[in-house]
C-alpha cells in the first residue's frame, strides 16, 4: 500500500509538470519541465523475500533546448540563437550587490523611463559603446567581454543619447587629373656659349670631344650624360629629358644654338661635369656642381605664392556637429607626380592658425604609373599616408579630429586617377572631375528610432542621418545551463550545479547569436504533453488499483479472525 502511494504522490507530481507547461505553452522564453522517476529501495531484497519501497519523483528542466524563433514587429524584441540568456535585474537602479538573473524572454519594451524592461518587469542589461562600438565600463573606459565583471554592465536606456553629432572621421574621394596638365616648372639654366651648331655633331665644337660627360642628379638619383662622336645638341637634351622629372630642350638654327634643362617643380636638381668641362663648354653658368632649385615648396600653394591646377571643396564636421569647408588642392610638378595641400580657413571658430599656418592641415604628393592609377601617396616627408589619420584643431571649443584621407588603393584605381580630358554627357571636354565626396559626419540631430541589430547591438537612428550603436546586449554562458534554478517571471538564478556565469558578446567564443526583431517561442511540445498526460492518468489509476487490492487482502486477513 506505501508503494502504491508513492506512486500516487509520483505521478500526481508528474501531473502537475505537464499542467505547467500546458499553461505556459504561449510564454516567451519558457522552457518545459519533463517528469523522470527513480526508484526508492526501503531494504534489499533477498531470493527469499521481497520488500516492496516505492518511486521517486524528478523534475527536469529542459532549459538549454531551443525553442522555435518567431519574428516580431517590435524593433526592441531579440532571440539568442544558440546558447546562453540574457542579463537582467529586477530594478532599473540596481546596486551591486543586487541579484543577477537571467532569461530567454527578450519581448523587451522601453519604460517612461526609456529602461528596457521585458513583460515580467525584468530590465535587460548590456556593455554601453561608443561610436565605433567598442565596449565601455561603467566609468566611461573600454572593457572587454570574456569575463564575469558584471559591474560593467548597465541596464540598457534608450534615452542615453537624445542628440547627437558625428565628427568626420574619413573622407574617400574618387575623380579624375588632367593627364595632359604641364607640370609646374621647376629650376631653368639655358647655355649662352654662342658658335655651337645645334644640327652636327658636338665632338670638335668649343673644345668638346667625344667621351665627355657630365652628371644630373635628383632625389638622390644620378644619371650620367655622356657625348658621343655623333651626338647633336637635341640628342643631349633627348638623354637629358629620358631622366624622370627633368624636361631639356635644344634649338638647331644652326648657328648660337642653346640647352635648356628644367628640373621638376618640387625637387632640386644638381648638374656636375664628370669628364672634362663639357657643361661649362656648352655655356651653362657654373660653379659646377650647379643647382638648379626648385620652385614650389610643400606650403607655397597655402601660403599663396603658387596656384593650384584644380581643387575639391570638402565639407566636414567637427565633434561640437559644425560645418567646416576644407579644401584639396592639386599641383601636377613633373610627370606622373602631384602635390596636394589639404587647407581650410583660419577665421574664427575654424582651423587653430598656431596648429594649421596658412590653413595648411596636410600638404604631400599622389605618384602615379603608366596607368594612371595611384602608385603611392605619401606626405612631405615621403611617409606613406594610406590609412594614416590627419589631425585637425579647431578653435570653436571642439576636439581636435582625426581624419583618414582615402583617395584610392595603390594599383586599384578606385579614387583618384590620371587620365586625359573627357567628355560630359553634353559633349564639353573636361579635364578635371569629381566622382565622388563622402565622408561620415553630421551635424547634430534628434533621436527618431531605434532597435537591435544582428550582433546585438542597440543601433540609435538620428534625424541628420547618423547611426550609430549605444549598447550592446551581454550573453551569460554556463557550463551546465539545464541546473540553473526558476524563478517567478521565467528567469534563472545561477547555482552551485549550474557552474559560473562567462559574459560574452553574442556569437562569440560559444554565445549564441542575437535574432534581432524576434521572440524564442517556449519549447514545449502539446501533443507530447497530452501523451503524457494520458499516461500519467493511467499510470495513477493503476497505482489506485494497487491500494484498493491491498485494501481487500486485510480485509480478507480480518476475517480469518472472525
């Protein structure tokens, strides 16, 4: 007869767990609860005799199986995919040593308050970001997840950020240079010597014999020229123009014919005789070696003392959301090879005069190949300039900006090119074009949405056009999820069973990955319910049947008394 009631109390418990998850079939995030049984041995039995014990009851959480993900129309509304729960509390002000508790209930809605708050009340947490979305603490000071530091953690407040403003942090640009543009010219020295006859051959003229030659240098390269017995005053100049950036040209009257030798725009050029005097033969002026200087200076177009061939008009903001005009100046000063100068205005609440002399930000060089494509884009100095940010300070009380300048991938041709002239959809030349200018600042504007996106950030939508992330949702992992203890409002509290919590960023390191705009259905399975069900109720009946059997033995037993 105990037997038989412990098989009664058994199953009207197992009863009970089905009855549960039939009224929870439709909560979000809930996760059924299955009946096992053990059995419960009051003495051991021996081939003689049996003691009948009785079973014991085991309720078990399905808490790690995946319920089925169903999408919603609220853009505050997330699903994990895979394994881990939510951070949440049960106060939007929570202290810290405030329990933590976790779900899979992500039907979260803002409070009056801007808290995001599921239906049991529970307030979700996550890492605050900045712009970039690189996780901050508390204080304001990048973290990372991978760690149990919840106190870095805060309830998520779509209020946090009610206006904002985007400070320009990369500026591409895409356009064409006039291929056929003359380059600036540079330092000139033309020959005076009169009697050399520009059409016959050197050799024997003003003392000049054939094996005589003389040396050009530029950035640090240097060619040497020699005369041969049949060179003329335009085959030298021919030699002389076969050096990359340095242009020479020879007139053939006859009679007092010159050289001239023009060096690039932005570099020195150094003329030596090597064997014998055929420069100071030929007229040019000496002492050798001789320099032929250059005539723009990385800052001339700045300052005002040498014009641009083209310029760009850029806008951009600064961290306080105001406009500032900047604008990219080019100077084509040899073949194949540009200056630019990035400039701005140095009036009141623009560029800091002290930091930017002449409004001057960036001043460098774009070479170009063969092509026409960028070979490579360096400053001043020849540093590479790819990927590297220019600083900008202003005096308007804003921080100073860091800037990256993306005018194309070396041998891609995706921004600037050198090409030649051509032609608009109206049939007019055009040398220079501009293809593209975007940049990623704003001015301020006004919060006017929001919602999770796919990796779980809460992304904020501005009315001037800026998205930018402000949270991110925090997964709590566990080593045995299925331990974790209930709690009223379908959220868990962590036990000794259950292990320790790992926060992690969703779909990393093992989380499982946010569903934005969806809801984890509860993974309870009705048909499966009503077949437990219907065996619970004969499992009962029968236990039932075994005390009533017992009941007519004793009584049975009594009347052999009788």
């Amino acid at each position: 007869m105990i037997s038989g009631v412990s098989g009664l109390n058994a199953q009207s418990q197992n009863l009970g767990v089905i009855s549960d998850n039939i009224s929870n079939m439709n909560t979000i995030g809930y996760k059924r609860t299955l009946g096992r049984f053990s059995t419960l041995v009051t003495e051991s039995a021996t081939p003689t005799r049996y003691t009948p014990g009785g079973v014991r009851f085991h309720p078990t959480a399905m808490i790690s199986k995946q319920g089925l993900l169903q999408s919603s129309s609220s853009t505050t509304s997330a699903a994990i995919s895979g394994d881990g729960f939510f951070v949440v509390r049960d106060t939007a002000t929570p202290n810290a040593n405030d329990e933590v508790f976790f779900t899979r209930a992500g039907d979260f809605r803002p409070d009056d308050d801007g808290y995001l708050k599921n239906t049991a009340g529970f307030f979700v947490q996550g890492w605050a970001t900045d712009r970039d979305g690189n996780l901050l603490d508390q204080l304001g000071n990048t973290t990372s997840s991978n760690s149990a530091a919840v106190g870095d953690l805060q309830v998520i407040d779509v209020n946090r950020i009610l206006r904002a403003s985007a400070d320009t942090r990369n500026i591409s640009i895409g356009g064409n240079l006039d291929a056929d543009q003359t380059p600036f010219a540079g330092g000139t020295d033309t020959s005076t010597t009169l009697g050399i006859n520009g059409t016959t051959a050197l050799a024997g003229q003003a003392g000049i014999a054939a094996g005589d030659s003389f040396d050009i240098t530029v950035n640090g390269n240097t060619t040497t020229i020699t005369i041969t017995g049949t060179d003329t005053l335009n085959d030298i100049a021919a030699k002389i123009s076969a050096i990359p950036g340095v242009n020479a040209s020879a007139t053939s009257t006859g009679t007092d014919d010159t050289l001239t030798i023009t060096g690039p725009g932005d570099q020195n050029v150094t003329v030596t005789n090597n064997n014998n005097t055929p420069l100071t033969a030929l007229g040019f002026a000496g002492p050798f070696p001789a320099t032929l200087a250059a005539t723009y200076t990385p800052g001339s177009i700045a300052a005002g003392t040498v014009d641009e061939n083209t310029t760009m008009p850029i806008t951009v903001y600064d961290s306080l959301g105001s406009a500032h005009t900047v604008n990219l100046r080019f100077l084509k000063v040899s073949q194949n090879r540009w200056a630019f100068e990035l400039t701005g205005q140095t009036t009141a609440g623009n560029l800091d005069p002290s930091a930017h002399p002449n409004g001057l930000i960036q001043s460098g060089y774009l070479n170009f190949d063969g092509d026409g494509v960028i070979s490579s884009f360096t400053d001043s100095t020849g540093a590479s300039l790819i990927d590297q940010p220019l600083s900008i300070t202003y005096t308007n009380g804003s921080n100073a900006s860091e800037i990256t300048l993306d005018l194309g991938n070396p041998g891609v041709g995706n921004g600037i090119t050198q090409k030649g002239g051509g032609v608009d959809a109206n049939g007019n030349l055009v040398s220079y074009s501009t293809d593209f200018i975007n940049q990623d600042g704003a001015g301020a504007g006004s919060q006017v949405g929001y919602g999770f996106s796919s990796d779980g950030f809460l992304e904020v939508q501005f009315a001037n056009g800026v998205k930018r992330p402000m949270f991110k949702l925090a997964i709590a992992t566990f080593e045995a999820p299925d331990e974790l203890g209930a709690e009223s409002g379908n959220v868990y509290r962590q036990t000794r069973d259950s292990g320790d919590y790992v926060l992690r960023e969703p779909g990393i390191d093992g989380a499982g990955k946010v569903v934005a705009s969806a809801l984890e259905g509860s993974n309870v399975d009705l048909a499966e319910e009503f077949t437990n069900m219907i065996v619970t109720q004969r499992a009962y009946s029968a236990n039932t049947k075994t005390i009533t059997t017992t009941d007519e033995m004793l009584d049975e037993l009594i009347r052999v008394k009788r």
